[in-house]
C-alpha cells in the first residue's frame, strides 16, 4: 500500500448559527492551523452585521483567509473562490501549518474538492430575457417549466430561488443539455490535498432555530438596518448583485423599498434564514466521510480536537 504523501487540509462545515467560527477559533487555539473562510456572503466588505462576519477583534486574534476580499458590486463566484482557496492552503502550508476552512456555503465545499463542471458562460442577453419571463409568470412558473426540461435539478432547487432557476435554464437553452447532465460530467483532477471533515449536525433544529432568531434580533439591536441603508446609499448596488441576495439583505432590501413592514421583515428574514440552515444541513447528510457532531448534545470541542489531533499526529 503507498503511503499518502499529500498535505494535510480540515473542512469544518455546518449549518448557519451553529456555532463554526467558535469551534474553529478554539482549535487555532490547540494545534498548528490557520483559518479559511467558506461563506459566499463574507467574501464582501460592507456584509458585516447581517452576514454574522467575525468581528475585528476575533479577526486580530484569529485571522480568516477570503474575508472581505470583494466589493458587493462585484459578483464572486464559485470558480473564484476555488482558486483562491487554493492559493490560501498553499500560502499556509508553505509556512508549515495546515488549512483549517470553515464555512457552512456547499457549492464552495464541493467546487473546491470535486471542480467545476464545464458550463457554458453568462449570457447576459439570455439572462434578461428570461428574467423578463419570471416577472410576466413568475418564478414558480420558471420552476415548473424547468421541472419539464431537467427534473433532477428542478428537485434541488427552490421554485422561488430565482438565481439558480435563472442559470439552470440559461444553461439549458446555450448547451441544449439539462444542468444536472453537464454537472455529472464535470469532475477536475484528484483534490491534491488529504482532508478530515467535520461537521455539526444537530439532529434536533429547534434549539438551532430559536438561535437563528436570537442572532437575528441580536443583529437588529446592532444596526443592521443602518448597515443595508449604508449599502443603498453608495447608489450603485441592486437587488439582483449577489451581495444583496444573501439572507437577510435580501429581506431587507424589500423592507426599505417599502414593500413590507418591520414585523414581516423580520418574519420573512428568520423564516429564509431557517431555510438555508434546511439546505445545508441536507447537504452535509450527504457527506457521508465526515465526522459529525450534533453541537446540541455534547460540547463538539473535546470530540473534533480527538479527531483534529489524531488527524495531524499531534496531541491537542
């Protein structure tokens, strides 16, 4: 059997609100780690309040890789965040330390370790016309109609995620191929990085919900609002910008249009915020190499340092 000399990478993945950044931060604290963020929402200076980013003293302390490194004008996509991340684990192993990425965004997570399947590029021409489409019939409609062309991706994407219908159906209609088709048939070469996954899993979400609503009133106390209309002063931000479409921007952008009121605001913010906790949670289900730990049963930090120093050879 040949020994596997690739260097050493851990992915530490979970649901929103469940309590990543403290347990990353306290195993920085035990073994020869640096940290990566995996959050396609704190990729963006300005998204501090409302995305729940590290604050500048946990920042001091404990520095996060691929935090604010765009402008929210300025679309960051999965391709980008690959090679950055890359780039990142590179830099930290040349200085004899080892990855730690953190982070609860999955198409971040598997675009890093499987690759990017060959898509066709935007097409902004196509993307207006069948963003035309959605507010003649809407959204649901869009799904339907994407239900009839690419069932398999049509089951794992909301019928109001307008996003990922819009890009489904504009790759449909440039490769004339279903998205889930080509997303099967594109796989990059062998992830040159040995990694230990672990993941927080609660197996009960309601102590993870009433902690969603927690954090979500604990970020209005500290001016999200003011936050978002920071953001909409700059003028040059819409709520089509991926930035803005992240939860609770999203909900919060329509609030200062006026199209709902606070209590609705907060509702609807809590309400997608649950959703996405949902998603990720199915996802990491689906890992099924990783070493879970539900964070409301037993205190994660004792079993993921066994796993951590196990991993690494070096006692916590």
């Amino acid at each position: 059997m040949s020994l596997d000399t690739r260097p050493l990478a851990i992915f530490l993945m979970g649901p929103t609100a469940s309590g990543k950044t403290a347990l990353a931060c306290a195993l920085a604290d035990r073994f020869p780690v640096e940290l990566v963020s995996v959050d396609s929402a704190l990729v963006y200076r300005g998204l501090d309040i409302g995305a729940a980013k590290p604050d500048a003293a946990t920042l001091a302390r404990w520095p996060h890789a691929l935090i604010d490194i765009r402008d929210p004008a300025q679309p960051y996509s999965a391709a980008e965040f690959r090679d950055d991340a890359l780039a990142a684990m590179q830099a930290i192993a040349a200085r004899g330390r080892v990855p730690l990425l953190v982070g609860g965004t999955g198409l971040y997570f598997r675009a890093l370790q499987r690759g990017l399947s060959d898509l066709p590029e935007a097409d902004p021409a196509l993307r207006a016309q069948l963003a035309g489409e959605a507010a003649r019939i809407g959204w649901p409609a869009m799904h339907a109609r994407l239900a009839r062309l690419d069932p398999a991706a049509a089951a794992r994407i909301g019928p109001n995620d307008a996003q990922r219908l819009q890009r489904a159906l504009e790759v449909i209609e440039l490769s004339g191929r279903p998205l889930s088709e080509l997303q099967r048939g594109g796989r990059g070469a062998a992830f040159p990085w040995r990694v230990l996954k672990l993941a927080l899993l609660p197996a009960d979400r309601a102590p993870l919900h009433a902690r969603i609503a927690e954090r979500f009133d604990a970020m209005l106390a500290a001016g999200f609002l003011d936050e978002l209309r920071a953001l909409r002063a700059r003028g040059d931000l819409h709520a089509d910008l991926p930035a803005i479409r992240a939860v609770g921007y999203r909900q919060g952008w329509e609030y200062l249009d006026g199209r709902t009121d606070a209590a609705g605001f907060r509702e609807r913010a809590i309400f997608a915020t649950r959703q996405l906790a949902k998603r990720q949670i199915t996802w990491l289900r689906a890992e099924l190499d990783a070493r879970t730990f539900d964070p409301e049963r037993t205190p994660p930090l004792a079993r993921a340092a066994d796993a951590v120093g196990l991993f690494l050879g070096t006692p916590a």
